[in-house]
C-alpha cells in the first residue's frame, strides 16, 4: 500500500471517528436510559439490599429512581429491569454515588476508551499496512452501525464483551510471559462474571491448552480461582447470585409472553428534574439533534415467532440451541483437527459459538447487541490476507447491512447479523496453521 493511500485511509477513518464522537455526545444528552438501572443496581447492592426484585414507586428515595423501572397499569407480570450480574454491580459501585449526569458522561467516554482499546489490539496483531487498513476500515464501519449509536443512546456495556475477548486472547497467544497468563485468567473470570453465558467462549481454547507450559496454566487460574472462591464462599455473594438466576427465570417468562411485533411501551418519569437530568434540556436536544432508534430484535424465537405466527416453545428453542451448537463444534473438530487446532480459527469459532448461543437467547436481544461482533471482525482483519477477498466483501455487506436503514427491506440489520455469522464461521473452518500463531502457543 504506498504512502498517500495510507495517509487517505487515515484522514478518513479520523473523520468518521470525529463525526461518530460528535454525534454520540448528542445522542448521550437524550438520555441513556438503561445505564440507570445499572446504577441503581450498584446503589442497592452497596446498601446491602438486593436489586433483583426492586420497582421504583411514589415515595421511595429518588437514590433509587428510575422511570424505567415503575409498574404500570394493566402490566400482569411485575419483572425488575436490574439485570446486571452482581459483579457488573461491582464495577460500577466506585461512581454509583455520583450524580446520575456525571456518570453517564464518564460513561460515554469509557465507551470510546474500550473502542479505542479494541482497535489498538487489533493493529498490533496486524503484521502488515494492508491488514492495519482492513482493520481501521471495520473500526470506521462498526462506529457507523445502529448498533454503536444504540450502545450509545442506551448507556449499554456490551463492549466490554469484545474488549476482554481481545485483551483475553492477545495474552493467551503469549505464553512466554507468566503476567500474561495472570491477565489472561482475569479477563477470562471477569467476562463470565460479567455475562455467565460467555463460559461458552473459553471451552474450544481447551483444544491448545496442552501447548502451554504447567507454570503458564498454573498461574492462568489463579485469578479464575480467586475471583470465584470469593463469590462461592461469601453467603451475600451467593444470595446476590441466586436472586439473578430467579430474575432472569421471571425476565425470560415476561420476555415470551409479549407480542414481538407490538410497538414499544411510552414510559412517563415521574420527575422532570433530578440528579443532573432536566426534562426541558432532553426534550429540546430531541428537537435540536434528533434521533430515531432502529434496533431489530434478531432472536431465534422472535424471527420464528414472526414468520409462523404462533410462540416458541422454551425446551423445542433450548434443544435446538444445544443441537446447533453440538453440530458446528463436530464440524469445526473435524476440519481443525488435521490442521494443528490454529488459534486464530479456535478465537473465531470460539467467538461464534458464543454469539450461536446469544442469539438463541429466550430474552429479546436488542440492536446494541450486534456490537460484540467487533472482537472476531477485526480479529479477522488483523489476519486479511488477498485470497480471503471475497469472504471480507462479504463481512463489509454485512456491515452496511448494520449501517443502512432501507424501507423496502425488511430486518436488514438481522440479515446483516446473520451473514456475518455465516461467514467468520466458514472462516474459522478455513484457517490452516499459520506457524505464528503455533509457535506463540509452544513455547
């Protein structure tokens, strides 16, 4: 790539991230309405109450307010929006006493942090300019997707997700050093803390684990072990945790009975001013700078629920999750197993596996939730090489997919989504031992 393409690529990507940066301090000044219930969560956690079956009502310290979170009329099924795991509580307990408007500034910049993190690992995986090229073309396009601007308008933390996916597998690939082992076991401990079901990531890496040294693999899950002994041998701890799992049984209830094609519930606040938020400033910024949500719900069970007409059935939807993902591990065996286990196509599977899972999920998953695609995207382009030209046109379409919104197309997004999985999953099949990554996994 000679020398002025490379500074037009750069010129553009600063663009689109300068653009990106001032449309996401708009969007966060209509309020991120999800980040509430996190903190909130952490404020009840850190006043030793449990958050899983708190609704807000009339009369309740406003410490605990969230509009979100109030039953309405003609509701039958009263359900708690804090869903975070306790340990997510956690984190955010540190500035779960500031003022709800200085926390979602601080978060919005963690957001562009994380990002910024995700894309300085990938470049430096990336061996040469071409490769560094497709990965700031992947950066450009995920900060153009609806489901960067609904991770944003929402306050989520999805990124976290990609982030300690990459951080997690930059160290695993380096087990010449017992600190990246140390990192490696912490990031590996958080994430499933953080999303339980992310366990299903870390499995296929048992493929490799006897490359690596005992001492590297002692050392690994020493944090695994710490970080769960404490949650295990605390009777708080383990309360917290029970009260998730009976939250996320009522969530999944609630989740199934409503109708996915039924138009979002308006929510009334019962304050037009409080810790920081104004309703006169939103409703201005909403005329001023505004924003219209296009978020998909890519379920399994929503998209069957809308071609057939009729509900899933919670064990048929489980079977059939447990079958898939049966059924891709067989085949990725199979194909791998003649071509050393490389860990860049154990990264990507692993990575899909996991994504499989998620979009079996029984509860609605929302347009924010596209974006943990960034980890195995620029995994991928960090590797580009020119004969996988066609699978990255590919990946692209389904970026733009996530990008457009065409009125005569219906679920472009999902669609999107849903090749993107097709795709790396092929990918993955397809990487033969490169020898970098096999020698960083024996020594």
């Amino acid at each position: 790539m000679s020398k002025p393409v490379w500074i037009a690529l750069l010129i553009a990507f600063a663009a689109v991230a300068g653009w990106s940066v001032y449309r996401s301090i708009q969007i966060e000044r209509l309020y991120p309405s999800d980040l509430r219930n996190r903190v909130v969560g952490a404020r009840l956690q850190k006043d030793h109450a449990s958050p899983y079956f708190y609704t807000w009502s009339a009369g309740d310290p406003i410490r605990y307010y969230d509009p979100c979170n109030q039953p309405q009329p003609g509701d039958s099924l009263v359900v708690s929006n804090i869903t975070g795991t306790p340990f997510l509580h956690h984190l955010v307990e540190p500035v779960a006493d500031l003022p709800q408007r200085t926390i979602s500034r601080i978060w919005l910049w963690l957001e562009w942090a994380v990002f910024a993190a995700c894309v300085v690992i990938a470049l430096g995986m990336a061996g040469n300019p071409m490769q560094k090229a497709m990965v700031l073309g992947g950066a450009a396009l995920f900060l153009l997707t609806e489901a960067w601007l609904s991770h944003i308008a929402n306050g989520q933390y999805y990124l976290l997700v990609p982030f300690l996916a990459f951080l997690f597998y930059d160290r695993f690939r380096r087990p010449d050093n017992l600190l990246n082992a140390a990192v490696a076991g912490l990031c590996a401990i958080v994430l499933v803390l953080i999303r339980p079901n992310c366990i299903i990531f870390f499995l296929p890496f048992l493929l490799v684990i006897r490359k690596y040294p005992v001492r590297y693999i002692a050392v690994f899950f020493i944090p695994v072990v710490l970080l769960s002994g404490l949650t295990l041998a605390n009777p708080r701890e383990r309360s917290l945790w029970m009260d998730y799992k009976k939250v996320l049984g009522d969530n999944i209830r609630l989740h199934q009975s409503l109708d996915v094609n039924a138009a979002p519930r308006d929510i009334k606040g019962y304050y037009t001013d409080w810790e920081g938020w104004h309703a006169q400033d939103i409703s201005r910024q909403h005329v001023e700078h505004p924003h219209t949500a296009h978020s998909e719900n890519g379920n399994v069970f929503v998209l069957f629920s809308k071609i057939t007409h009729t509900k899933t059935n919670l064990l048929i939807l489980n079977t059939c999750a447990a079958l898939s993902l049966l059924l891709l591990t067989g085949v990725f065996l199979w194909r791998q197993k003649q071509r050393s286990y490389d860990l860049r196509a154990i990264a990507l599977f692993s990575f899909c596996l996991y994504m499989v899972a998620d979009l079996f999920s029984p509860v609605w998953r929302h347009q924010y939730y596209t974006l943990q695609w960034l980890f195995p995207v620029l995994l991928a382009a960090a590797y580009y090489e020119p004969r996988q030209r066609k699978w990255f046109m590919l990946i692209g379409l389904a970026l733009l997919l996530n990008v457009l919104n065409i009125p005569f197309v219906k679920m472009e997004h999902t669609m999107g989504e849903y090749l993107l999985l097709g795709v790396l999953i092929f990918m993955s099949y397809r990487l033969q031992a490169s020898g970098h990554e096999l020698r960083a996994a024996s020594h």
